[in-house]
C-alpha cells in the first residue's frame, strides 16, 4: 500500500501473518512481515523512519522473543509504539 503508514510485524506463524496483514491493510496501513526479531532489528537500523509502529508476537520460535524484539526496536527508535 504505497503511502500508508507502514508498520513492522514481528510473527513466525504463517497463518497469523495473512490475517495479520489483512487486518492492516484493512485499517489503511501497510506492512512488512518478518518471521524473527533479529531482521526486525536489522530492518529497524536501515529504515527506522519507515515505520509508525511494531507489531510482535511474545512466543517466537527462533532464539529471541517478541519481548526482546520491543527492546531492540525501542533503542532504535524510542518514540516507536509496540503492540
């Protein structure tokens, strides 16, 4: 969705990412996906005036939680709301 406010998510369950986005997009905002809180971090560092908002999952699969995903993107950008 070019020029909507875009939003990072942070979710490993494919089925939640679809309904995820739906629902974004839905609400007049885009989104970028991404499965681990390690390239949220590293899209947060390219980019991080990009994004009006994180979305994460707590229970991720891989060695980080959603938890540490919210910290991360918070040095990154303090003023950023994370749901």
């Amino acid at each position: 969705m070019h020029g909507s406010p875009m939003v990072l998510v942070v979710e490993d369950d494919p089925q939640f990412q679809v309904l995820i986005e739906a629902g974004l997009n839905e609400g007049g905002f885009g989104c970028v996906i991404t499965a681990s809180d390690e390239e949220a971090a590293n899209l947060l560092e390219e980019e991080a005036g990009k994004y009006c908002a994180l979305l994460t999952d707590i229970n991720l699969s891989r060695t980080m939680d959603g938890w540490e995903a919210a910290r991360r993107a918070r040095k990154l950008k303090p003023d950023i709301p994370v749901i």
